[in-house]
C-alpha cells in the first residue's frame, strides 16, 4: 500500500512529497524498513527497492511483518540529480534529527525520524559519490558495534567497516536512529548516478537472509555469497591520496588483494604523455574503494585498501 509519509507546499507551486510502499503479511508485528534517496545522485538504492517491493508483493504468503520501502527520502534531490536539497544548498543526512520548529529540510527531518523511530531495523542505502567505486560494505560506529555487527553480517556484503566513534558524524539519518534504539544498518556500494545490477542483487539476497533471520520471510532465501565478509576491526584502512594532479588510470578493480609494492594506477599527463606517478601500495592489501572519476588533484582520494594485521 502506497502511503504519504510527507507532503509539504513550497514555493512556484512546487510540492514535497514523501511517499512509503508499505507492505504487511502474517501477523505484520515486525517493522523491517528499507530507506534510500536521502543524496539525489545516488541511485543503487532505486534497484533494491523495486526488486523487493516485487518479490514481497508475488509473495504476500511468505512474509510475517510489515516491510516499509522508501525509494526517496529527499524527492528533489533524485528529481534535480542534485546531491542535496535543491535551493536550499543542504547535505539532508547533516541535519538529522532535524528540528519541528526548524526550517522546512529540519522539519522534514524530523518527520523523517518520527516516522521511521521503533522500527525492528533500518536499513538505510547509500550509493558512493561520482567520484569513487565501492565494494558493497556496511559502516558501522564503533558504538554501535555489539548490536549491529551480527546483523550486519547476514547482508551478504563484503566487507563490514567499523568506525571509531570519534569519525562519525552526528547529524545523520543512522546516528540519530541508533541513538534513539532503532538498530540502523549503513550500506554503501556501487557508484555516483548508476545502478549496478549485480551489487543490487547481492545486496537484495542479503536483505530476504536478514528478514529470515529476524522471522519476517519465511520464503526462500538465494545462495549466498562463498567469499567470506572481511570484518574492519581484525586490521586498518589505508587512505591512498594522489600526490600529483592529473588524470588518473586504474590498473585494478576493487576487490581484489593487491600486493605490495604493485602498482594499482597511474597519474598520467595527456598533454605531455609522461607519467606523473606510479600508484604504489606500501603494504598488501585488500582494495575495496578505488577512484571512478579520473580527473585527480594533489591530495584526491585514489583508493581505500583493508590491510589485516597478522596476530
């Protein structure tokens, strides 16, 4: 059932509605919620939520909860390809908890918040910038880790990256849930302004193994994943950043183990057709982040590599 979840007048005739699939079988106890679309160019989300509005809705029989989907929790964004709130040059997931008696993006925060609080689990999907390629991973804050890190495990994701709590931001949608008891889950994959459909699936896979888990599917659950998920905490995360300005070239996909000393891109010169730098690991590594966008500057981010440290 397609439900109004906000619906705010703006300006030049212009309308701010949030909308939920909500979809209930058995006895619809359990709330399982799927939130995407708080960053308007990040579009992975779309793919899960309609691969999973369609399998829940063919299968109504299966399900012992309620499932709510929300393919766009900052509409404007998705409809202008603009990371924020247009107009109102905002990150959306920088103003959570937001505030009732706020500006209109507070007040649709906090609407947000008040509509998603005392869910069973939250899942809340982010696709990397433009300028970056991720592995499907789930962050987690290190506060959070006891509770969210068995569950994140289910997902039939990669790699589980924990941060230490002093590097995660407290204006957003996960932090503002989690501080309030309603488990949220974080999952970044794929690309700025694309769907990749292979990470969808997987991702789609872990969600029906969760919701089994937790007793909202009693349906069949796809084979998972024979890779096991690398867990953050049993090592470190190098940062690789470019020390000359160019246009870089990968020589490796993410996911893959890169040894060192090998060489994973190279900044390159078109104009003079001279290479500026041989992108080297120090150490062997896993990469799990490597750069899309190939115009670098002294200091971009070029790759994350998961390094696991021997006992």
């Amino acid at each position: 059932m397609i439900k109004t979840v906000i619906s705010t007048e703006l300006p030049v005739d212009e309308h701010l509605l949030i909308r939920k699939n909500s979809i209930t079988g058995g006895s619809g106890k359990k709330r399982f919620c799927i939130v995407t679309g708080t960053h308007g160019d990040e579009l992975e989300g779309q793919y899960i939520c309609w691969r999973i509005g369609e399998l829940l809705q063919n299968s109504l029989d299966q399900l012992d909860g309620t499932v709510d989907i929300y393919p766009a929790l900052n509409p404007l964004g998705i409809d202008s390809i603009t990371r924020g709130i247009p107009n109102f040059d905002l990150d959306m997931n920088r103003i959570f908890p937001g505030d009732p008696m706020g500006s209109m993006a507070e007040n649709t925060a906090h609407s947000i918040i008040e509509e998603l609080r005392g869910a069973d689990l939250v899942i809340d999907i982010h696709s990397s910038n433009i300028f970056l390629y991720e592995m499907p991973q789930v962050r987690i804050n290190q506060l959070n880790a006891d509770t969210l890190v068995p569950l994140a495990s289910r997902l039939n994701l990669d790699f589980l990256w924990v941060h230490e709590a002093a590097t995660v931001l407290e204006a957003t949608l996960a932090y503002s849930l989690n501080s309030l008891n309603t488990p949220t889950l974080v999952v970044e994959m794929g690309v700025g302004m694309r769907i990749t459909q292979s990470y969808g699936e997987q991702l789609v896979t872990g969600i029906l193994n969760l919701m089994s888990h937790m007793g909202v599917w009693k349906g069949e659950v796809p084979p998972l994943m024979e890779r096991k998920t690398i867990l953050s905490t049993r090592g470190t995360v190098d940062f690789i950043n470019a020390s000359a300005s160019g246009v870089f070239i990968p020589l490796i996909e993410h996911s893959n183990h890169a040894e060192a000393g090998q060489v994973i891109g190279r900044i390159v010169d078109p104009l003079h057709g001279t290479v500026l730098q041989d992108v080297k690991l120090e150490k062997p590594g896993f990469v799990f982040t490597i750069r899309a966008y190939p115009v670098v500057y002294e200091g971009s981010l070029l790759a994350r590599v998961y390094r696991e440290e021997k006992a």
